[in-house]
C-alpha cells in the first residue's frame, strides 16, 4: 500500500504499473507550459514500461513549489 506515489525524501516516483519506485530524474515530464504549471498537473512517462500517468498533486507539495 502506497500512500503517495511520489517520494519526496527518497527523490522517487513509483510507476502505478510496473509498481517500480525509479528516480524523479528518471521521468520525463510532458509538455508542460512553463506558465501554466501551477494550474496544471505533470504527466510523467515511465521508462520501463511507457506507462503514461499523472500523480495527484498533494496539497503540501503544491504549496511548497508555489
Ligand atoms: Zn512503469
């Protein structure tokens, strides 16, 4: 059972398919509008298996980039 998907002390993101916890340098960020970013959500591609998905963005994550 995962909390989160993403884990911001180890710096990783578990893929929802592959269920692999790889490093957040590792995803490749999708098209996101540099002036829009606060309004929208990343879509990360996983590099094992292609799997395309978007982690829904924690309150305090969002603050904290904010
Ligand atoms: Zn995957």
């Amino acid at each position: 059972m995962y909390s989160s998907l993403i884990d911001d002390a180890g710096r990783t993101i578990t893929c929802p398919r592959c269920e692999q916890p790889q490093p957040m340098r590792d995803f490749a960020t999708l098209g996101m509008s540099p002036r829009y970013a606060q309004l929208l959500d990343p879509i990360y591609r996983c590099k094992q298996c292609n799997h395309l998905f978007a982690p829904r963005q924690q309150m305090s994550a969002a603050s904290a980039a904010a």
